[in-house]
C-alpha cells in the first residue's frame, strides 16, 4: 500500500505529476528549490532545499514511492540515493539517465547497436574533427555533451550565421568540455514520443507537439518551451503512422539495449524525433516526462499515476489508458523571456478560469504571485479536437494578467 510519495521539483511538469497525484490516496511531501504556490498547495508537507545535494535525502526516507520531475538531480544520481535509502523510485538511477546527460552517450548506445535513428554525426575532440565534418556537412546542429537546460544547441542558419561562427563555438565548447557532438542539421517535422517504462515493456503515451521559438510563426530565440498540442486520436495529425512506428521502434531498442549494457531502465523516457522528407531521425532523448508534454499527457492519464509509477519501479507495468481528448497547453511568460525577462512582476488570476492552469516559475510574496524571470503559467485545455481545445485556452488567456507574453498561434491550424 503506498501512502507517502515524494516529487522532486518545482516547475510546471512538476505541478501537473502533483496534481493527478492529489487526486489519488496519498499523502504528497514536496522537494522545491523555490516555493511553486500550486504544488504547495497540494502538499501535505514542503521541503524548500537544493535538491541536487544527496545528503538531503536521508529525510525521506520513510517514504513508500518517489518521481523525480526535473533531469539535474536524475544526473547527479538522486534516484539512486533515495532506492539505497529504500524508497521505490520511478527515474531511472545516474548511470542510465546519461542517455540525457551525455549525448554523445546517446548517439554512441544507437551507433554501436544498429539501432536506426542517428543522423550523420561526429564526436569531436579536436578543431580537426569539426573542420573535417563541417566539409562533408556544412549545416550543423552543434550540441554540448553536458545538461544546458535545452539552451546549449546552436543550428547553423538559426544561431550560428556561417562556418566561421560555427566552428568558434564548437572550438569553444571542446575547450571546456574536452568534445562536442556535430550533426548533420535536419529539415522536418518534430515530435515527443514519451513512454512509461518498467526496464523491459514501454507504454506509448499520447504523442505531442511542442513550441519551441519566443515567437509566433516560429521565430524568435529558443526557449523551455512556449506551449504544446496533442490530438484526440493520440497520434500526430501530419505525421504518417510509419513514422510513429519507427520512433516507437527506436525507443524500445535502446531501452532493449540499455538492459543488457547498463541495467533496467525503470521510468518515464522521452524521445524528441524529426521527420524529414526521407526518414524518422532521435533529436534527443530525456529520461523524464517533458515540460510541457506531462502537462498535455498527466491531464488525459486514467490510471492512477501512483500504481503507474510503482509498476515502472518494480518491472510490472499496470494495463494504462488515457482518455481520448486533444489537450492544447499555452505558456505564459514574462514580457522578454528568454533575453530579457521583466522579474517580479505581479500575475493576477481572474474568477472564471476554465482551463487547467498550472504554476511554472513564480512565487508567492505575501499573497501576491509574481514572475521569476523564466516562464511562469501555463494553461491547459482538453476537448473532442485539438480546434475545441484550442479555442478553449485562448478564450482563457485574458484572464490571467500582467507584464506577460505568449504566442496566439499555438496549434493554429490543427483540426
Ligand atoms: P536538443 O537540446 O537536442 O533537444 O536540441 C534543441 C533543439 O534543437 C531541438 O528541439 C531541435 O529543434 C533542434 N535540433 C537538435 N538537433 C538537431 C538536428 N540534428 N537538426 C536540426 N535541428 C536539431
Ligand atoms: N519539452 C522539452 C523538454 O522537456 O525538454
């Protein structure tokens, strides 16, 4: 029976496992780095503390499960200091999390093992590895091998104008890390493809789209994330099902691979993918449930994520299902995040709120809830068509107010 579950982390992702944990019989303990006013709200107990410092833990240690929302403390190995303190955790431990941390590690598990989904790509450790990859792929995704919080990739003709730019940061990076991975860059459609997985069995959750760019159309700096769709079949409306069974494929290969090589990866695993023109390509893989993907996919999981987690952790995956709605999630951020983002800004909630709203980064100053400088709500809308829940969030989106941003085109023009 499991009556005391602890989550670690403050965000968004974070209140949305929180939330659907709320509504099962559990007592919930809360470890934030910063005070989130919705999970606190939910928590029976919170604990504000660094949550990448092992020592912290032995605390907790009565507790019966434990989900881990954010990737830093999955790489510096906190799933595996609470599993020695005896707590049941749904992460995987350090040691198979470093298909995040490293993705050099990544390409190398694919590469070694046949397994399809590798672009063209070079890990380099010299200026001439990168000269001489850069002659046979001139436009390049250039990506550190450590955690950057998705803000260390640079795509030659997005942040990196021509060879000369391209090669300083790669330089750059080699110099303070000892390599980088280049990739050929890809030209397609991108998609998350999360699964529940319990060392041997992956259960697909519903695919979903994630915005990227500050700004409408697409443009803009890169950010956490801007928003997010998923629609009622599960699938990707634009995406063909050959695709979908490729990077389904992909995923349980490497998770097949990891067993053998490494161990049972008992967690959530989440593969961003790129649908070119000619083939389905891993952009990466995260060893969490994405922010804001958990958001589209916690809202439509039936099954109580409680026995879903202890089934990840203990090899028996529970029968799962989620409810065939489309979910549209929108962010709300302050006015120039990324660059230059307004702090301490006042946000005020309206009555009336239909959608799901959920807190990211913000705190409570004596009752008024203000901006941190990284993203702050989000909202989130399920209806019969990715178009009703669509409308859904944005007929919302007034009702929260303040020095706030967020893209209007979230979803446009998905049935
Ligand atoms: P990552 O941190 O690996 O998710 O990369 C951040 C973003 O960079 C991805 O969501 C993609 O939009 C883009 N990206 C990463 N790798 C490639 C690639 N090989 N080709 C084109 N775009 C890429
Ligand atoms: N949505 C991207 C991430 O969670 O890393």
């Amino acid at each position: 029976m499991i009556s005391k579950v602890l989550v670690v982390g403050n965000g968004a992702r974070e209140h949305a496992i929180v939330k659907k944990l709320a509504q099962e019989e559990v007592e919930i303990t809360s470890v934030m780095a910063k005070l989130n006013p919705g999970i606190a709200k939910l928590s029976k107990r919170v604990e504000l503390m660094d949550i990448n410092d092992p020592a912290i833990y032995t605390q907790f240690k009565d507790h019966d499960l434990a989900f881990i929302g954010p990737e830093a403390p999955l790489a510096v190995g906190i799933s595996d200091t609470l599993t020695e303190l005896g707590v049941t955790v749904a992460a995987p431990t350090k040691a198979l999390a470093r298909l995040e941390w490293s993705k050099a590690y990544a390409r190398e598990v694919l590469d070694r093992n046949g397994i399809k989904g590798n672009p063209a790509f070079k890990i380099c450790k010299t200026e001439d590895h990168v000269r001489a990859f850069l002659d046979e792929y001139p436009d390049v995704a250039v990506k550190p091998d450590i955690l950057t919080g998705g803000k260390g990739v640079k795509i030659s003709g997005q942040h990196l104008t021509d060879r000369k730019e391209t090669e300083a940061y790669a330089h750059k990076l080699i110099k303070k890390d000892g390599l980088v991975v280049l990739e050929d860059k890809l030209i397609g459609k991108e998609f998350t493809l999360q699964a529940f997985v319990d060392g041997t069995r992956l259960h697909f959750m519903p695919l979903v789209r994630d915005f990227k760019r500050a700004y409408d159309n697409d443009e803009g700096p890169n950010t956490g994330s801007m928003g997010s769709f998923s629609c009622a079949n599960h699938d990707m409306s634009d995406l063909p099902k050959a695709t979908i069974s490729k990077a389904k494929r992909t995923m349980q290969a490497t998770i097949d691979t990891v067993r053998k090589e490494v161990g049972p990866y008992k967690g959530p695993i989440y593969g961003g993918f790129m649908a070119t023109e000619d083939d389905t390509y891993l952009i990466e893989y995260n060893c969490r449930l994405g922010d804001p993907e958990a958001i589209n996919v916690l809202s439509l999981l039936e099954t109580p994520l409680t026995d879903v987690g202890y089934g990840m952790a203990n090899c028996r995956l529970p029968k799962i299902s989620f409810s065939k709605k489309a979910t549209v999630c929108v962010y709300l951020v302050p006015e120039g995040y990324p660059v230059a983002p307004v702090k301490d800004q006042p946000i005020y909630v309206a009555d009336g709120v239909q959608s799901e709203l959920y807190y990211a980064s913000v705190y409570d100053d004596v009752g008024i809830i203000k901006t941190t400088g990284s993203r702050a709500v989000a909202l989130l809308a399920k209806g019969e068509s990715v178009t009703e829940a669509r409308e859904k969030v944005y007929s919302d989106i007034d009702k929260i107010t303040g020095r706030l941003h967020f893209r209007t085109d979230i979803a446009k023009g998905i049935p």
